[in-house]
C-alpha cells in the first residue's frame, strides 16, 4: 500500500462508518459524507498518479 493510501486510509474507513450509521432518510448528510469520501479517494489517486512521474 501506498504512504498515501496509509495515510487517508483510516479517514476513509471512519467516514464510511459515520456514513453507514446514519438513518437512510438522512439524504443530505449522507450525499456529504459521499462526497468527502470520494474527494479523499480522488486525492489518493492524484498524489500516486503525481508520484509515478516523480
């Protein structure tokens, strides 16, 4: 696994259990907590793809 995937890693892991926790009737806050989450997983992938030409 990457350093960076190390490091966002548990970030993503408690906002999907956060997410998962929320009543479903929640729309809006779960649509948020969906929206940080793929922001962290497009950051991950950025940095790896910033890396690999490093």
């Amino acid at each position: 696994m990457s350093p960076v995937r190390e490091h966002y890693n548990p970030e993503i892991i408690n906002l999907l259990r956060e997410h998962d926790r929320l009543p479903h009737d929640k729309i809006s806050e779960r649509k948020s907590f969906q929206r940080r989450i793929l922001f962290l997983m497009h950051a991950i992938k950025a940095q790896e793809f910033e890396e690999s030409y490093s």
